[in-house]
C-alpha cells in the first residue's frame, strides 16, 4: 500500500522531526500516566493505610474517652462504667499511673525481670454487654467490642538501694467498742462484786444493760472507796471487758527498704495490643482481611496472637513465633497490616485473653458497629449518640482526620497538584505536537502542492496529513506508556516511604499524664499502572495525535496548488 | 476539434494595493499531439498560464476549454480528476517528495490513479533510471531528478504533459538531453507537451513557439499543424 510506506516513510525519514514530536508527546503521556499512577497509588494506600474502619468492616466505633474537664458524669449512666465510680478522668489517670513500677513486687534484687503492663490509654473501659445495647438500635446490622490497651513492656535487673529511716517513738491511745455482756456475766459479775462487798445499784435493765459501761454512772455510782471498788471491778469484768481501754508506745525502729532507685536498666517499650472478638472474623478491631500472612485467630480463642507488619519486623517475629505476656505464652499465628488510626494495634490477642491478661474481665473500650446500609450511618451515629450520651462515635471520615504524616500529605498533593500537573503536561504535550504538525506542514507547503498537482486530491492530502499526525500520536502514545511504566516501575522499586502516624487520645499536659497513643506506619511509595491509567495515556497521545493532524491538515486544505507551488522552498 | 481553446483568458493577482495582470486576453488553440514551447522572459505570464492549462488555477476572465470541457465551471473534485488522468506535471525544481525513492516518487502518481508498482517501474526503466529506484531523490543528480520527474508526469499516459522550465536548473548538455528525452517518450506515448522557457536555444526546438510578454501573447512563430 503506497500510502502506508508514505506515512511510513515521512516518519522514519524526517527523525529529527519525529523524534521531536514522539518525545514530546511521549513525555507529556508518561507524565499523566507517572502521575495518574502514582495517584492510584497514593490512594490506594491512603485507603488500605488511612481508611481506618472500612478495612475492619466497621462504619462506626463508639468509644469512651475521658474529657479534658474534670466533670463527673462519667463511668455511671449507661455504661456502667469501671467499678461504677465517678470522676472517669481521675480513674484513666489512676490506671495509666499503675505503669510506675513497684519494684518491689518484681522480684529479688539483682534477679532479672520482664513484665507488662497493660493501660487502658486513651479510652475507658465499660461493660461489653454496651454492644448488645448497640446492636439492638435500629439500622444496625452489628457490633462487636473490642479492647485496646497501651501496654508498656519493661524488663531490666530488680535493682537494689537500700534506705534506712529512722521511725519516732509514738504512744497510741487506742478506744475500743466492747461487746455487750450477757445476761449471765452480768449476774456473775454482781455476785462477785457482792462478794467483794462493793455494793452496786440495779441497772436499768437487763435488756439494754449495755448503755450502762458508756458513762461511768451505773459502774461508779456506788459511792464507796474508789480504789477498792477499782480493784473489784478488774477482778469481776468478765474477760472479754476487762480492757476496754489501752495504751500502747511503739518502740522506736530503724527500717530499711529498698527505694526508687535512679540507675537500672531497666527498658520500657511501649505498644499496643488489641483484644479481638475472634468469632467475628469479618468485623472487629483486626480482620481476615489484613492478614498478609499466616491465618486468622482461630474461633477457640487460644493462646494465639496476631501481630502487625511493623511490630513484627522490628521484634523479628513471624509466623509460629512465641510471645511471652507475663509468664503466658501466644503463638503467632499471623501477621496482620491493620490499618492506622482508631484501634488499630501492634499485637492482637484474642479478646477473653487480654481481658484475663489485663485484669479487665468482661470490659471492653470499644464497640465497632456495621450499619445495615451505608446510606443508614449517620442515622445510627445520632441513634447512638441518643442512648449512650457519653460516648464518643467516630466515623470513617473522623477517625481519617486524625491521620497525618507524609503519606497525607502527598495524597493531598497528588489530588491537588496532580491533576494540575496532569493537565499541563497534557496540554504541553498537545501543544508541541499540534505546533510540530503545523510546522511541518509549513515545511511542506511545496510538497502537498506538488501531490496536487499530481492529482490528489483535497481529501487524500488532507487525508495523508492527519493520518501521520495520528501515527505519532499512536507512536507518542506507545513511547509516553512506555516511559509513564518505566516511571511507575522505577517508583515501586526505588519510591521513597512515606509515613502515615495515628494520634488518638487525649494528652492530660495539665495533669502531667498522657495517654497520646501514636501509630506510625510506613507506607513505601508505588504506583500501580492500571488499564485505565494506560487507556488515559494512550487516549491523550491519540488526541493529541488528532488535534495535530486537525491543525495540519486544516493548514493543508487551505492551500490552492497553484499557490502552494509557487512558494519557495 | 482542438485539444485546448482559450478565449480571453486572464489573471489577476492582487499584491497589496495594485492588481497585478500576470494574464492578460490570452487567446490561444492547442491541438492535440503537438509540442508547444511557451517562450518569454521571467514574468511574462508563462507560468501563469501552463498553469492555468494544467488546472491548477483558474482564470481570472475568459474561457478554457480542454477536450470540450470548460475548465472554469469545473468543481475543485474534476479539475483534481484532470490532472491525476489528463496532465503531468514536469517542474524547474523537479518537486519530488523528499522521503520518497524515485520509484515511490512515480507511484505517488500512479497509485491514486490504481497503477501498479511494476508500471512504474517500467517508466523508470524508460527514463533509464531502473537501476536507481531506490535511491532517494537527494541522491540522484538533478538530470536523474528530472528524469524521474518525466517518469512520473508519463506514468498515466496523460493526455498533456506540462514542463515548467524543466531545463532551468540543469546544465546545457544534460538540459539538451532532458527536452530530448521528453519530446521522445511525449511521442511515443501520444501525449501533447506544453513547456514554458526563458531559453530561446530550447524553445527552437519546438516545432510551434508561443511568445509572451507581460501577461499578453507576442506572437506565434510556427504554425499548427494540420
């Protein structure tokens, strides 16, 4: 077909041309598809990564979180809350501040410890019956709970400084509440005193004869000698009131004791661990689907434990690794990449298991709570929000907001400057190429009037004109693909991390305590092509393509024969 | 009936503010199977009207009949026609595509009208030129060039065959045999040939020479044969 050599022979023939025109256009697409990628990628893993309750099949989490105000209220009403006092934040404080270690009951000196310590961070801990409360509100399909503590590892030598204090001498007095003689005591007790010859008047009566030892009158009202009727009375009380007042001087005393000592070495690490409802393998605080390797908890709920990418890399566990948690030992069963925010957390257990771990039987700090549709999630927020004022529900969006770090902010730049940045490398690139066509159509006014002159007609000049356009267009497509994957490639092997962290809790700096709970998970960069991405590309290049041979060929049609040959190369 | 009547034919160009008359009440029969030289210094309307002949302008004014047709009440798509069946076109810069070999260069002709590669290179083969059909016109001599040119304006046995001053870029000696070769390959395949020159030794050798001055016939030396 002569015009296909043609077309193929103004390509290969004019390189410089057409290399000019491919790279350009070729840049531009590898442009848009780098950065349509690259935003894939972006929200990809902003979805896995910041999407925190959709990757746990959870529209809403409804937790108990401690207000910044010393307002009451708290642990009572319908949650019932830890041991039903009031003041929930004086209780987080009081139950983060158990983390000071009491050496003391960690062994002998010397001897070497481990030990957890399990807090409950940021969030109160209520009863688990609360999800039944919330499963049983309108538009929800369920809810499970979920416990999530900040545990705090600390091992180290007990150490040993010892103190010696010196205690005061101290005289107590000490009142004591007799019991009430019987009826019988009190009869031996006036025949003994008669005996004595101490003469006693009858009490009141038998019955609340009692009240008669509190004032001295029944006793001392004789009126005979007081020593002798003192001696009398020592020798007649029964035995059981015979001392009813005493005095006692401690002696003075040296103590020592081993005190808060300044140098040990004992670490702390702190992580978070989860208690996970592993019957409810879809929804709960880690789910099936995060598991990237090994299984799920199993349903029995043994000692098994879950544990998240990051922990496990930097604790080199992996699957069927033991984990001791204060003398009980948990098999790894899987390693799991929860996503951030919310609950999420290092180590996972099965939720009976934490709870006897952490002394917090039948307690949870979370509900998780699946609408029936999505459609139903902000009226069930509000329907929960009515029953359980106190509590705090989150959704998707809410519990995102609290997710930085780089990773958002590239997301947010991809979206924002990647579209941007998409758009002018595409208008560059067609630009280019619509110029590279226009120009070399100037450059062949003479030729495209010779083919006139030829015989060829309007049509078939124009014709052979927009169809070069649209090779390099097709040809840019190929190599601007071409390039955008090797981008994209080059991204997935050598992409810098990005990092995304998770604040939740409240930090009590007025208080001196902070149960900020920080997740941090780095995400490395990649840029997954899609068929989409590539037909985007290649759509570009071709209309880029088109628009060129548009510009050239309309020049093209203008042009008379006559006119065209007599310019002047 | 003769192959071309031209009536009061005219062309104006507008340059600006002045009109230009680069033809003015040309009237003039050609008939067919003769060879015409249209004589006359540059500017003197020879171009003008060779292509107005070939139908790629129209007149200004007046009339151009070619095999009885009109060419002036042609649409654009006939006149197109025309010249891929009915003219060659042979020009001073030879006008072969650059990115095409001399034997792409006559396909560029043959293949719209639905000629086959071997015809064209039968034609190369007649300019003697086989042997070089593959070669780029950038590497052909301008009398190789030209040759192909001849080629390519023959290659549909066209009823005219129209050269614009097809010598001027070219040597005496290679000059001399280009007309030479035209002239032959023109008889021998039955087509008219109308060329423009300036080169009064090269208009001699048409047996009927058309000089122009200023846009107007000068004269006719030579007569039409019967």
């Amino acid at each position: 077909m002569f015009y296909l050599r043609y077309l193929r022979n103004e390509l290969v023939r004019r390189r410089t041309r057409t290399i000019v025109t491919l790279v350009g256009l070729g840049l531009g697409v590898a442009l848009v598809v780098a950065i349509a990628s690259l935003s894939k990628g972006l929200d990809r893993a902003q979805h896995k990564t910041l999407d925190p309750l959709a990757g746990i099949g959870t529209d809403l989490t409804v937790t108990l979180q401690p207000q910044q105000q010393q307002n009451g209220g708290f642990g009572g009403g319908n949650f019932g809350g830890p041991g039903g006092g009031g003041g929930g934040n004086r209780d987080l404080i009081q139950s983060n501040l158990s983390v000071l270690t009491d050496l003391s009951k960690l062994g002998k000196p010397g001897t070497h410890f481990v030990h957890d310590f399990f807090l409950p961070g940021t969030q109160l801990t209520f009863q688990q019956s609360a999800a039944q409360q919330i499963a049983s509100l309108d538009g929800v399909q369920k809810a499970t709970t979920g416990l999530t503590l900040l545990a705090e590892h600390q091992e180290g030598i007990v150490p040993k400084i010892v103190a010696t204090l010196k205690t005061q001498a101290k005289t107590l007095t000490i009142q004591r509440n007799l019991p009430r003689p019987s009826a019988q005591d009190f009869a031996k007790m006036q025949a003994c005193l008669q005996k004595l010859g101490v003469s006693i008047g009858r009490p009141q009566t038998q019955q609340n004869g009692g009240s008669g030892f509190g004032g001295g009158g029944s006793f001392g009202g004789g009126g005979t000698t007081r020593s002798a009727d003192r001696s009398a009375f020592q020798k007649c009380l029964p035995a059981s009131l015979r001392r009813f007042r005493t005095r006692v001087t401690t002696p003075s005393q040296t103590l020592k004791q081993v005190l808060n000592p300044p140098q040990t070495n004992i670490s702390t690490t702190a992580y978070t661990i989860g208690g996970v409802d592993q019957t409810s393998p879809t929804m709960g605080v880690v789910t099936t689907a995060q598991v990237t390797k090994g299984t799920f908890l199993s349903p029995a709920g043994g000692k098994e434990a879950l544990v998240a990418t990051s922990y496990a890399a930097k604790h080199s566990l992996k699957v069927g690794s033991k984990l001791d948690l204060n003398g009980t030992t948990f098999t790894v069963v899987g390693v799991v990449s929860p996503p951030l925010g919310g609950q999420g957390a290092d180590v996972y257990l099965p939720l009976k298991q934490l709870q006897t771990l952490a002394n917090e039987k039948n307690l949870a700090n979370v509900v998780l709570v699946h609408a029936k549709s999505s459609s139903d999630v902000a009226k069930v927020k509000q329907e929960i929000q009515a029953a359980l004022p106190e509590a705090q529900v989150a959704s998707s969006k809410d519990v995102a907001d609290t997710i930085s770090g780089s990773l958002v902010d590239a997301s947010n730049l991809s979206h924002d400057l990647g579209l941007a940045l998409s758009i002018v490398a595409a208008v560059a690139a067609f630009l280019l190429a619509a110029l590279l066509a226009l120009s070399s159509v100037g450059k062949r006014v003479r030729e495209l009037g010779t083919l006139k002159a030829l015989g060829w007609t309007q049509r078939m000049v124009v014709r052979q004109v927009a169809a070069e356009s649209l090779a390099t267009g097709i040809l840019g497509g190929i190599v601007g693909i071409a390039l955008g994957v090797a981008v994209a490639v080059a991204i997935d092997e050598f992409g810098p991390s990005l990092s995304a962290s998770s604040s939740t809790g409240t930090d009590f700096a007025n208080l001196g305590v902070s149960t900020v709970r920080t997740a941090t998970r780095s995400v490395s960069l990649s840029a997954p092509v899609g068929i989409t991405v590539l037909a985007i590309g290649f759509g570009l290049a071709l209309l880029g393509g088109l628009i060129a041979g548009t510009a050239g060929a309309l020049r093209a049609a203008r042009l008379r024969p006559a006119d065209a040959l007599r310019q002047v190369e | 009936m003769s192959l071309y009547e031209l009536s009061g034919v005219a062309r104006y160009f507008q340059r600006g503010p002045t009109t230009v008359r680069a033809l003015d009440d040309v009237s003039l029969e050609i008939e067919p199977g003769e060879f015409v030289a249209l004589e006359g210094p540059s500017g003197s309307g020879k171009t003008t009207l060779l292509q107005i002949l070939g139908a790629l302008d129209r007149p200004s004014a007046g009339t151009v009949t070619f095999d009885g047709r009109d060419l002036v009440e042609q649409p654009d798509s006939a006149l197109a026609e025309l010249r891929l069946r009915s003219f060659g076109f042979v020009f001073q810069q030879f006008n072969l595509i650059p990115t095409l070999t001399a034997l792409e260069n006559v396909e560029a002709k043959l293949a719209p009208a639905g000629g086959t590669r071997e015809r064209a290179l039968e034609l190369l083969a007649e300019v003697g030129l086989a042997e070089r059909a593959d070669h780029l016109p950038a590497h052909l001599s301008g009398g190789e060039q030209q040759r192909v040119a001849i080629a390519r304006a023959l290659s549909v046995e066209p009823r005219v065959v129209l050269a614009d001053e097809p010598t001027g870029n070219l040597d005496s000696a290679t000059g001399g045999e280009i007309i030479d070769l035209l002239a032959n390959l023109a008889a021998e395949h039955g087509s008219t040939v109308i060329v423009a020159t300036h080169d009064a030794s090269l208009a001699s050798r048409a047996p009927r020479r058309v000089a122009m001055r200023d846009g107007k016939l000068a004269g006719i030396v030579g007569a039409i044969p019967a």
